[in-house]
C-alpha cells in the first residue's frame, strides 16, 4: 500500500533534539515545521560530547565536518585543592578517548549551530519559526490540532515534543511534570566569564568544597571560560524562574571558598549566558501518547550528571527520523517501533555513574576532604578497570539500527 499524502510533522523545540530530527525528516521529504521558544539561537553552553552510538549517528547524519570545525581541544580532567594546587589529573588518553572527557567535544550552542547550518542547506518544506509554542493540543484518529502562542491554529499528522526537561508539549499531551520528574538532589549552574589566571588550556578543573562542586573549562577562544557549578541542596521551588535567588544560592555557596571563586562571582554578575536548573531525572510510562512523541530530554533526561544527554538526543532523533522514513503512512507504527527500538539504549545512558552527586559532594569539610582523598585512589592506574566499567555502562554494546 502506497503513502496517501506527504505527512506534515510538528517538532515542538529548536535544540540539538528537535533540529537533528527535523534534518533527517527534511532530507526523506517529509514537511516540517519547527517552533522554538526563543527569539533566536542561544549560543555557547556547557560542552556536550560524541562517543560510541551517538558518534556513529553523527556520522551517518553528515554531520562530522561540520562538528570537526567547532570540536574543542579536550586534554583532560584535573582535581585542585582550595589553594589551587592539582592533587589528581584525568588525561583523555587514559581513557581512550571515551572517559568524562571524550575525544570528541562541542559547546551545545555551537553543535546546535552545525545542525542549523545543515537545515539551511537541506532541500525540502521546512517552516522554522523562533517566538513561539504550543498552548493547547486536539487529537483525532487522523491528526492533532494544535493551537499556539501566536494564535495560529494549524492541524498535523504528528507532533514531536523536543522541548526541554520542562516540556510543555509533554504536560498538554501527558500531564503535569511532577508526575515524570524526580529530584536528584541539588541544581547546576553553567555561564562564561572571562578567563581566570592559571586555567591550563584544554583541562576541565574541579574543586571540591561543601555541599559544591565548582569546574572550569576553556572555551575555544582563551580569553573565556565555561564555570561549571553544582549545588547539593534541598528543592525549592521558589528558585525556578528567579535569576536573583539564584545568583544568592551560587554566592553563599562559594563566598570565601579560595581558588577562583572570587572571578566566578564576579563573571556572573555580569555574564549573558547564566543558566540555572535543578538536577532532575524524567521517566515517561511510554514515549506516545497517540499522535504526539517525546524526543530528548522531554521524554528521558536522566540529567546533566549522566553526561549523555546530548547522545540521547542525537540517538533518539536518528532512530525517530528512521522510523517515520520508513513508514511515513504508519505513523503509529513508527513512534511505537522508534520507542521500542530506543529505550534499551535509553535504559543504559540514563543512569548516573559513581552513584549520583550524593556520592560527589558532601556537605561537611570532612566529608569533602575524604571526598578528595577517593578521587586520588580512583584516578590511580590501579583503579582504572573499574573507572571504565563505572563511566561505560553498556551504552557502548547498543547497536544502532541501519536505515
């Protein structure tokens, strides 16, 4: 039985997720429309890396030279005290390639902007539209009706919820995010501020402090960085959509707790990039609810602490995309296989390696110091077998499936 007509598919978010799925929908012919929050791209973020399954996708995709072209230069991991002086070092060589810091790693704002350049470039109907989403969903056996911001009411064969941990796509379609999201205990913080003294070129450096963490790792222009924090606290509320509280959270954390703590504040105060957010985990009964899906962090966030949200995102979309292609009348049938075929990676890429921040951080100085005193043990080459088998999983045995 032949294809009727041409779907038309809604992806609901305008990142890594939503653009990857939107590319490969593109490439097949398929009619997309994208909407996207925000007013414009959002440059920089946290450093998001490739490895394994994700990497094998890219490739497929295309997407590789242009990743080559923002890769930055990634030596390793090193720990320092609050004096800044190094007590263990984490080379990327010594995990081939494939450990916390990978061969191939991207700011998410600039992999974000190798898929955007490739949509540019992809024959086919795409409609990408900044300023607006999505504020009521109608389904029937044959389509949704969708309503947005904007006032427009426009009808699909499918919508693809690609935006965010917060999804508001995932809340119209399947109900409220208390129901999917659990609290991991604490937030993350990540901004750029200018280059402190003494940063190696090319190390990701952490110090260990009560009830924090607090990284930095250069940008590929020297005279910026990336300040990476993470806050072990108790939930509050009162917290989202609040940057005041949350720069008061950051500072009474790290006031007066040495090393570069004291360029951190500053940079804060006055970067254009602050992202705050709570550590949280999303787990969905299913990823379909009719004629609408989840893709990336909507549907499986398992949160920043896996490090493997992006591979997620990248997987998910290529594996969603293959499906749809291969039966574009049985759109059903695709979000069924696609959830089907994905959720064994899902599975394995979701959990947290050494256990969670619980296990990282502590909220007393002794606590810290022992803290400090197990990375030396565990980065030793003794120790490597197990860190291996800690940082691998199995995510690195999923076969991606060939379309």
């Amino acid at each position: 039985m032949g294809t009727t007509h041409t779907p038309r598919i809604l992806v609901s978010g305008g990142g890594i997720a939503g653009n990857a799925v939107a590319l490969q929908l593109l490439r097949a012919g398929i009619d997309v429309t994208v909407i996207e929050r925000a007013a414009a791209p959002r440059p920089g973020g946290q450093a998001v890396d490739l490895r394994g399954p994700s990497r094998e996708a890219a490739e497929r995709m295309g997407l590789m030279p242009g990743i080559r072209k923002y890769q930055l230069q990634e030596l390793g991991m090193s720990y320092v005290d609050p004096q800044g002086q190094t007590y263990a070092n984490m080379s990327m060589e010594f995990f081939d390639g494939k450990g916390p810091v990978a061969e191939i790693e991207i700011t998410r704002g600039d992999l974000n902007q190798v898929l955007l350049d490739e949509l540019a470039g992809a024959a086919g109907d795409l409609d990408y539209r900044y300023g607006d989403w999505i504020t009521t969903l109608d389904q029937d056996d044959s389509g949704v009706e969708v309503g947005f911001a904007s006032g427009r009411t426009e009808r699909f064969d499918l919508v693809v919820g690609a935006d965010g941990v917060h999804s508001a796509t995932r809340r119209l379609a399947f109900g409220p995010e208390e129901q999917f999201s659990t609290y991991l205990g604490g937030y993350m913080s990540f901004f750029t501020i200018p280059t402190p003294p003494d940063v190696r070129p090319g190390w990701f450096t952490m110090q260990l402090i009560p009830s924090a963490a607090v990284g930095l790792r250069p940008d590929g222009d020297p005279d910026t960085a990336k300040a990476i924090l993470t806050v072990l606290t108790d939930r509050d509320p009162a917290l989202r959509g609040d940057p005041d509280a949350q720069h008061r959270l950051i500072r009474n954390h790290l006031d007066g707790d040495g090393w570069h703590a004291p360029a951190i504040l500053a940079g804060m105060a006055t970067t254009e990039d602050f992202y705050f957010d709570e550590l949280a985990r999303i787990d969905m009964p299913t990823l379909n609810a009719g004629r609408v899906t989840l893709l990336g962090d909507a549907g499986y966030c398992g949160s920043p602490m896996t490090g493997m949200g992006t591979a997620m995102a990248i997987v998910g979309a290529y594996v969603l995309a293959g499906e749809i292609t291969a039966t574009p009348d049985d759109l059903l049938g695709a979000v069924g296989r696609y959830e089907q075929k994905v959720t064994p990676f899902l599975d394995e890429a979701k959990q947290l390696p050494g256990g969670g921040i619980d296990m990282m951080l502590s909220h007393s100085r002794f606590g810290t110091a022992m803290r400090r005193t197990a990375n030396r043990v565990m980065l030793s080459r003794v120790m490597r077998p197990v860190m291996m088998k800690m940082f691998f999983g199995k995510t690195e045995d999923y076969e991606l499936p060939t379309y």
